[in-house]
C-alpha cells in the first residue's frame, strides 16, 4: 500500500480509473438487460432486475480484482497497443465467466441466457473505450496543435518507421506531427501505418513534401544500403526540409528503434560508398599482446588509431605527440574507456633523434604506425623547409631507428597528394615513401606505407571549414568550381592503415579503392542544403582560385605503379618501384641538411628527388 500511494498523481490516476471501471462495469450489467427486452425499460422483468442488481457489489469487486492481476491499472495508456488491448480482452472474458458461475452456478440467480455474452461484450467495449480515448485524443491534439510545430514526412513504412511515428505521437520528445509516410513497397501505397498514410514511393517526395507543407523528414530505413540512402538523401535535399536519419540495422536488432536515436543527416550519407571492411582475424593476430607505437597519436588520423588498436588487446600502447594537448585528450579518453590499458603517453618530436632514440630502447614496440606529419598544403607552401624537416627527416630517423631497434612492421600513413605531387607536402609524401622502401631491401623490418585522399572530419579539412562558414552565414568559399576530390571517413582510413599491417610483407604501398570522387562545389552546396538552407541564396558559394600548389583533381597510383588485389576487394597495392636505396639515403640526408639551413633552392632539391614533382609558381 505504501508504495501505491508513493506517488500521489500515481495513487490519483489508479483511484480514477477503478471509480471509472466500477461505473462501466454495472452500466454494461444493465445494458445487457436494457439490449435484450429490445430498449424498452419497462418490458424489463423485476426478478431479473433485482437478480442483477443483487449481484452487483460481487461483480464490481471480482472483476476491478482481475483488472489488476492483468495490470490494467499499472499500463501507460499513453503508449497503449496490441498487448494492452489483448489484456483488456481476457480480463473481460474471465470476469464474464466468473459472472457466469457466480450467478448461475451457485447463487442459483436466474437472468436471460443472452446476458451473459452481451454484458461481456458492452464490458469489454466500455474498457476498450475508456483506455484508448485518451491516446485518440492525444494524437488528434498533437496533430492539430498548430502550424508552429514541425510536419514530419517518414521515409520507411516498416518496423523502424512504424517505432519511430508511435514514438512521435504519444511522446513530447518531438514538437510536431507525422504528416504522411514514404515506402518503394508497392504493396504498401495507399495503406496506413500507426494512422499515417503511405502516400507514395521515393519519386514522390518532392511532390508530397510540397503539398503537405512538410518541415522536417525522418529516414527510418536502418537496412537500406548506403547507396539506397545516398540516393533518397539526394531527392529530398532538394525539399529544403530539415532531415534526420536513423543511423544503421543494429537498432533494430538490438530493440533500440526511438527518435532519439535519430541523428543529423552529415555529408558522409551521401558518399553512396559501403563502408571498408576489415578482417578482424587478421588484424587480432598481430596486433594482440605486442607493444604498439603511434606518432603523431593525438591527430585525427593517430587519435583513431589509438582507439581502433586498443580493441584487439596490445600488450601496451604508446601515444607519441608533440602537441601536449591533442595527447592529453585521447590520453583521457582511452583511461576513461580502458582502464586496465597499459597505456604510455609520450611528449616528444619525431625529428628529435635522441629522444625518438631513448624511446626505442626503453619500450621497444613491435609496431610502429607513423602518422606524425605536417599535412596541410598551403601552409606548406609558404614554409617548405618545414614540411621537409618534419615529413622527411622525421620519417627517415624514425625508419632508421625501427631499423635499429628490430621493430616488426612500420606502417607509414602516406597521402593520394604523392602522386605526381604539385606541392610540397604531396612531393614530401612520396619522398616517405620511398624511404620506406628503401629500407625495407636493407631491413628485417616489414616497411609499408598506406595511401588514401582526403579524410572526411579531420583536424583542417574541408567539411569541418564549410559547417563554421555556414554557421556564420556564409560565404563557403570553394577553391574551384571544377575541383574534385576522393574522400573517406576517418574509421575508413583507420581501418585500412591496421589491415595494411596484416597484409604487409614488405615494401607495399596499399592504396584505397575510394569509390567515385567528389566535386567540392557540390560538396559545398549539400552541405548547406542538409543544414537547412538554399545555396546561393540564403549561404552564397565564393570562388577563390586554387591555392598554392593545389590541383583540380588526385591520383592514387603513379604510372609505373602496377597494382595487385588483396582479399579485400577496396584495397589494392602498388607494386613497389626499384631505386638504389644508398642514392635515396644519401639524397634524403642531403635534403634534410639543406632545410635545416632554410635553404631558398629546396623545391629544386625536392624536384631532384622526386622527377614528377611539378614546381608551380
């Protein structure tokens, strides 16, 4: 009793509802009565009158008893469905049988055979009624609230769609209505869903979005594929409503379908690629208890390494970063996650040779992914002997001490920019690469390096510099109306640098089947679609001219490049190119030294090293 009347609105509910139940109980007693003598009060026999009547306290307090046992004072009845209803059923149905033999069986009580059935049945409709009124009418008031709420279309007419609309209409979670439902399941035009409509397939979305006046559009389609979502993303972009979408199939197989799993459309949906798949064995196999190093660990690219390596149990993990604050963050987030992680955080330059030295002698890893690297073209381009100092003589002193220090595999994260290379963060990429294959004719150590375009997200991209521009109001400024790029998301790349590691024998440059490339200017233009607003009018697009060293399109393999499959189909390698490795060396130190001393003539240094490097003026 004390926890019934905890709650005081709880005890007030409960008490309505038994005073309402004991109300419709004996008008359904009557109302049988009333129905059989053919709506004629006075036909009604007194004795059966009475015989009713005599039995009514017994029947009141015997069936609210089998109400409760079946919950039906416990139920939300805001949230009211299927089993609700079948509870209401054979709580009515036993009280109609108790009824039964109560009265006939042994209180010897004489009433028209008819009124058992009908007084079950007017019972059971009265509850019915009472129960799922008030849901009725809490989807009528959202429905019709006013035009200030969001008029919500539903893209997925199935069990996902059908969650997310109940959940809209009996919660408060969302402010607004579902208005009509989308679904390319013929079969399904025309029906309704938890009372919406299904009013067409995906060529009518934009005609339904206008002549409902919709203002929001959910995507509840958890199994589609992604190029299934990319394409309905590129029909309704053109609404101009703002989208939502329930992010993949797991939802649903862990039960987790709501609203608020729905998340913001991003830019990612509408690559139209399936994400890269890795082979979890592999990777468990020679990851599992060694000692893993990551340079550059606090970066975009290093920080994900960090977190995607420490799922498959290394013995321990170094993160090595020279900026104090990017380490501390993922160092906070791994002890946060991974408590029981032998986890080693490290402040320190990769072209410090001492230092990258004592290192090596006190931790000794078995795996070294190298991502530490000045990335970012066109500030390179305005500091040249920086990017050789820190890409080049990094690289080459931290190769030669995985030499030194017999580490097992050193994976070097490379870029699509070394191909044929108009800048001199591309031309310092491919001068990592092939130091890396250099000493990997000359080491016991298996060098690779992993090549891939531009990373969606990371630290200095593009989309992280359209959203603050749009965020301000515009203008996006884009380079050039032509300009494409590949691009992937940085647990794509991620994902390629570790399995690169179980691929490698040595020597591979592992490149990335990224799918189709991507203009910027219709990178840019989604963008601000997906946040809402109509390109050129509300966020105005400004061409600004190709900076720098910058080109109208990537390449992911040189022409002397050949290329081999892998077991994953999206990854391929190029076969490595022969050089003389002690002239690599050789040039590379000189290269370094040259920098160190701010030399004017180091793009004609780089060219020398790399042929195909292109110097622009």
């Amino acid at each position: 009793m004390k926890q019934f009347i905890r709650d005081k609105r709880l005890f007030i509910r409960r008490l309505f509802l038994i005073i309402l139940d004991a109300i419709l109980i004996n008008i359904a007693s009557f109302t049988a009565l009333f129905i059989r003598f053919d709506f004629r009060l006075g036909q009604i026999p007194t004795n059966y009158a009475e015989a009713v009547l005599s039995y009514t306290i017994i029947n009141t307090v015997t069936t609210i008893i089998i109400f409760s046992l079946f919950r039906l004072y416990n139920s939300l009845w805001k949230y009211a469905g299927i089993d609700e209803l079948a509870n209401i059923i054979f709580a009515c149905l036993l009280s109609g049988a108790l009824q039964l033999i109560g009265m006939y069986f042994i209180l010897d009580i004489h009433v028209p055979r008819s009124y058992y059935p009908l007084s079950c049945l007017f019972i059971m409709g009265l509850i019915s009624i009472s129960r799922f009124f008030y849901r009725y009418a809490r989807r009528l008031s959202s429905r019709y609230h006013g035009t200030s709420q969001s008029r919500i279309m539903i893209i997925g007419a199935g069990e996902a769609g059908s969650s997310i609309i109940r959940e809209i209409t009996v919660s408060g979670y969302v402010k607004g209505s579902v208005i009509c439902a989308i679904d390319d399941d013929k079969d399904k035009l025309g029906s309704y869903i938890q009372g919406i409509k299904v009013v067409g397939d995906r060529t009518n979305i934009l005609e339904a979005a206008e002549k409902y006046e919709i203002s929001d559009i959910f995507i509840a389609m958890p199994s589609a594929s992604r190029k299934c979502i990319r394409e309905i993303l590129e029909i309704c972009k053109e609404t101009g409503c703002a989208l939502k979408i329930l992010p993949g199939m797991y939802q649903l197989i862990n039960e987790e379908v709501s609203v608020t799993r729905l998340r913001d459309v991003e830019i990612e949906d509408l690559l139209g690629r399936e994400p890269v798949k890795i082979d979890m064995e592999g990777i468990v196999s020679y990851v599992k208890d060694k000692v893993i190093m990551v340079t550059g660990g606090g970066g975009s690219i290093g920080s994900e390494l960090c977190r995607q390596v420490v799922k498959h149990g290394p013995k321990q993990l170094i993160i090595v970063d020279v900026y104090e604050n990017n380490a501390y963050f993922i160092q906070q987030e791994l002890k946060s996650e991974y408590p029981d992680l032998d986890l080693v955080v490290l402040i320190a330059s990769v072209r410090n040779s001492n230092r990258m030295n004592w290192i090596m002698e006190r931790y000794r890893p078995n795996l070294i992914y190298h991502a530490a690297a000045h990335k970012h073209v066109p500030l390179m381009e305005d500091s040249p002997n920086e990017a050789i100092k820190n890409n080049v003589g990094g690289t080459y002193k931290m190769a030669k001490a995985a030499d030194a220090y017999g580490v097992e595999k050193f994976i070097l994260i490379s870029s699509d920019k070394a191909v044929n290379p108009t800048n001199v963060m591309g031309a310092s990429k491919r001068i990592c690469e092939m130091i890396i294959q250099a000493y990997n004719k000359r080491s016991k150590t298996d060098f690779v390096a992993v090549r891939f375009g531009n990373v969606l997200g990371s630290n200095g991209s593009v989309i992280p510099l359209f959203k603050e521009q749009i965020l301000r109001g515009g203008p996006v400024t884009v380079t050039h109306p032509d300009i494409i790029r590949y691009f992937m998301t940085i647990p794509e790349a991620v994902s390629l640098v570790i399995q690169a590691g179980a691929y490698a024998k040595g020597g591979e440059i592992f490149v990335l089947d990224m799918g189709e490339p991507v203009k910027i200017a219709e990178l840019a233009k989604n963008l601000i679609r997906l946040s809402g607003y109509e390109p050129g009018r509300d966020i105005p697009i400004e061409f600004t001219g190709l900076r720098p060293g910058e080109k109208l399109y990537e390449e992911l393999l040189m022409d002397e490049e050949g290329l081999q499959d892998t077991d994953n189909k999206l990854i391929h390698i190029g076969k490595p190119i022969e050089m003389e490795e002690e002239e690599v060396f050789k040039e590379v130190e000189e290269l370094d030294a040259a920098a160190k001393e701010e030399r004017e003539d180091i793009r004609d240094r780089i060219k020398k090293l790399v042929p195909t490097y292109l110097i622009k003026e």
